[in-house]
C-alpha cells in the first residue's frame, strides 16, 4: 500500500535553494571573468581567433 512522504522542512528547502543560487552566482563570475580576460588578451587557456588572424585567413 502507498504510504505518504514526509514533508521537506522549510529550512531544509531554503538551504537546497540557497546553494543552487549559489552555484549561479559562482558560475557567473567566472563567465564575466573569463569574458573579460579575453577582450584584455590575457587569456591562458581559452583558445580565441583574434581578428587579425580571421583577416589573414580571408585573404
């Protein structure tokens, strides 16, 4: 027979919310990070096609 769950406690819910806008936040810093690394040209490890290259491969 099928037996109700127990309901999640409130605190519990907002902790679980809690991390998950975390997590968001977290990832959008390194987004904004990244994305400005690469305007500035300081990137390491994220491979971009600067415009001059794209201008010799047209020619």
């Amino acid at each position: 027979m099928a037996v109700p769950k127990k309901k999640t406690s409130n605190g519990k819910r907002d902790q679980r919310r809690a991390h998950w806008k975390r997590q968001a936040a977290l990832e959008a810093q390194k987004a904004l990070s990244l994305g400005k690394s690469i305007l500035t040209g300081r990137s390491k490890g994220f491979v971009y096609p600067s415009e001059d290259e794209e201008e010799a491969g047209e020619e």
